[in-house]
C-alpha cells in the first residue's frame, strides 16, 4: 500500500462506512496490524480502524484502500508484509495464507 499515513485521531472524521483494507503505523511508521473492513463489519472502515487504533496503543497512523475485494487484498498485504519482513505485523494474529513471490 503506497497511501499516505495520516493521524488515528482523524480517523473518525475522514473514514466513512466503506469496505476495505486498512494498515496501522506506529510513531516510526512501521506497519504495527493490517485489517479489512468486510461486509460485518459495523461503521465499515471507520468502525475497524477506530476501534482497533484504540486497542493497540502504540497505532499512531493509518492509511486505507476502499475496495469490495478486501479479503484477497488483506491476504494479499499479509503476504507481502511476511515476505518483506519474515513475519506479520506484530499486532496480527497469527494467520494461514499462501505465499507470495513477488517478482
């Protein structure tokens, strides 16, 4: 995800009810969780990053992807992130997936 960070405290004013894909930062702007926003989700991405910004203290930045397909794209950062950095995002829980070889 190449978005721009942005605070957490705009968050709720900013986000909407959309579906997506969503990262949290740290103060450094390491990727601390990535999370989707599905079709359960209550308040959309607004709800997902609102209530898990305040879960995980050290989240201090976010960015999102609006997009329909937010499970093939979770898995797809998910993936990325284990292969750039040999394990998920600290905050993650352990998930199975594939594996990606990026060329």
């Amino acid at each position: 995800m190449q978005k721009p960070w942005l605070p957490v405290a705009d968050a709720g004013r900013l986000l909407k009810g959309h579906m997506g894909v969503f990262q949290l930062a740290d103060a450094r702007q390491q990727v601390v969780y990535i999370g989707f926003a599905g079709g359960r989700s209550v308040r959309g991405l607004r709800g997902e990053v609102t209530e898990t910004s305040q879960r995980l203290e050290q989240a201090e930045y976010f960015r999102v992807e609006i997009t329909t397909s937010y499970l093939s794209r979770f898995r797809e950062l998910m993936m990325a992130h284990i292969h750039d950095h040999g394990a998920p995002p600290a905050a993650n829980p352990d998930t199975r997936l594939g594996r990606l070889s990026p060329s």
